[in-house]
C-alpha cells in the first residue's frame, strides 16, 4: 500500500477540507500559527527534511516564535512535529512525545486526517493557553496544506 505517492494519492490519503478546518479553527484562539507539511517519498533524514521545510514555512517569522509545523511522510511513515522556540519553553520535550505518540496511533491505523486533527487540537489547546489571540492578531502563515516546494 505504501511506496512513492503523487500529490493525488497524498490527497486522497489526506482530506484536506477537515485538516484546514481544523488549522482555521486553533487560529481563532490564539496568536500562534499551526501548519501542516506533507512530503512525497524522498530519501534522507525526515526530521532534517522537516527543519528545512519549517524554515522555508516562515515558520521561525512569527512575532512570538510560536509556529508549530506537522511534518508528515505518508510513504516513509514518519512525522515529526515541530515548535519553535516560543512554544516549546512553555511546553518542553514531553508535550511533543505525547503529541506523537497520540498521532502515531492513528496514522498507524490508516487515519492520517484523524491523527493531523488530534495534534492540531492538542497543540491549539497550548497555544491558547500562552498565547490567546488578542485583538490585534493577524493571520501571519497560510492556513493551507503544503505538499513541498514546487508541488
């Protein structure tokens, strides 16, 4: 079942509906940005990979350093979840291990639309919590899918 994916098989894998409506509805609650990345089949190091695409998101651009990227390989069955630095002091490594390990558990089973929502949920309920959205916010990073650069 899993090998090189197209973008039309990722879709399929994904429903991007759901997924941006879960990013659309974390943002309404706080100033931090939530994007989601996923990778068609490459060889190399993912979480490499993922730091390059967190960079090339803008994500290290937001005014509280509060980005949080999910970096999704369908076809290597692997993700990483990535905060930038402004998240991450409120939450430490462990809150990112459980984030996995909830997510795991269903891209494991196949859902990978239920996994990307149950982190997006989890990690939007942090967010508000240190960093609500105030009256001034404004929508700093896309609340769209990327499926990588030229894709």
């Amino acid at each position: 079942m899993f090998g090189p994916f197209s973008r039309r098989k990722l879709l399929h894998l994904i429903d991007t509906a759901r997924v941006e409506a879960a990013l659309k509805a974390t943002e309404l609650r706080t100033s931090g940005e939530v994007r989601v990345s996923v990778s068609r089949f490459f060889w190399g190091d993912v979480r490499r990979a993922a730091e390059r695409a967190f960079e090339r998101l803008g994500m290290t651009n937001t005014r509280e350093r509060n980005g949080v990227l999910f970096f999704v390989v369908p076809s290597r069955h692997r993700f990483v979840v990535l905060g930038d630095s402004g998240i991450h002091e409120k939450v430490g490594d462990g809150f990112w291990r459980d984030i996995a390990q909830a997510m795991e558990a269903k891209f494991r089973a196949g859902d990978f639309t239920g996994g990307l929502e149950e982190g997006i949920r989890t990690v939007g309920e942090q967010l508000s919590v240190h960093f609500p959205r105030r009256p001034d916010d404004v929508n700093e990073l896309p609340d769209t899918i990327d499926f990588g650069p030229g894709r």
